[in-house]
C-alpha cells in the first residue's frame, strides 16, 4: 500500500518551514529536502551558504537525474513508514511526478508576495537567507527555472500567507490535513 504525504511547496520565505514545524510539535514526521539539499552540500564540500546550495542541488541533478532529491527523500519516508509524512520543499514536476507514482500524494502550497517573503527571509537568520532584494529576486528566478511556479500552479490546496495571523495559519493547515488523513482513512 501507498505512503500517504503531505508535499509543502512554495517559493522561499512563503512559510513551509513554518508549517512544517507547526505539524511535527502536532506529531507529524517532517523529511525536508531542503535539509537533504544542505546534507549533501556538506558532504560534497560547498558549503551551506546559498551558492553551495545552488551548486550542490545542480550537481546532484546533473549526475543522479533531475528526481534524484525525491528518490532520497523517499528512502526516509519508507523508513518511517508513517500513515501520513509531511515533505517540505518540492522544486519541481519531476519530483512531483516521482513522489505520485510512489506515495498518495497532495500538495499544499504556501504563497505570500515578495515583499512579505522577503521581510520573513531577512529576519530568519539562516546562512542561505538572502541579505539584499536583488539577491532574493535572483534566487526566486533559480526556483522558477527549477520549476517550482508550476509545481505551485498544480497544488492540491493554497494557503496565501499574507495577511493572516500565526494562529489563523496554523488553523488552516490543521484543516487541510485532517482532509487528507480523513481520505487516507
């Protein structure tokens, strides 16, 4: 039987690592490819910082194929295997298109507008958060080349986080995945 997961997908700063981070203190177990991303970097000596990164995921795609993010992220859910995973940070069709043929998948993406992203960015404090808006504007056109605006555009659900509270936020996502716990049941 199929894994059932919960991709989180949205361009940087929209609020995945939020959500993601909300689910697992409600006792959801979070793969983040981001983390699989910065894992690797390490591993294959470029560093963390938003160029490694960058290097790292091009690298990788490169040699492994442009799905090879998902394949690694799979093996940790496989691992666990939870009723319902919750994946942070989905980049492309591909992946998607991986995650599909292998899991009960749906997508929920996270919007905000550039502005708010990127105030959320600069007050994260990671060492890959862009320090200037031309910087965040550059590496936004990265992720659309990636593909990330049509893995968006194919979301299941869309949460805009814009003008919303914390609380209102955290209420939405509880909303959505109850929907999907309650078709997996």
């Amino acid at each position: 039987m199929k894994q059932g997961v919960l991709i989180l997908s949205g361009m940087p700063g929209a609020g995945k690592t939020t959500v993601s981070h909300f689910l697992k203190s409600n006792g959801s177990y979070i793969v983040s490819m981001g983390d699989i991303i910065r894992e690797n970097a390490i591993e294959l000596g470029y560093g963390q910082d938003r160029d490694g990164q960058a290097a790292t995921m091009r690298v990788l795609r490169e040699k492994e194929g442009p799905d090879i993010v998902a394949k690694i992220t799979m093996e940790s859910v496989e691992k666990k295997g939870a009723n319902l995973t919750i994946i942070d940070g989905m980049r492309s069709l591909e992946e998607r298109d991986y995650f599909a043929s292998r899991t009960h998948m749906r997508v929920l993406a996270l919007h905000a507008s550039p502005p708010r992203r990127f105030a959320l960015l600069s007050s994260r404090g990671r060492d890959d958060d862009p320090k200037d808006f031309k910087v965040f504007e550059e590496r936004d056109r990265n992720e659309l080349k990636l593909g990330l605006g049509n893995v968006i555009a194919l979301a299941d659900y869309m949460i805009i986080n814009e003008d919303i509270t914390l609380e209102q936020l955290h209420a939405e996502t509880l909303r959505i995945r109850k929907h999907i716990m309650d078709q997996l049941a």
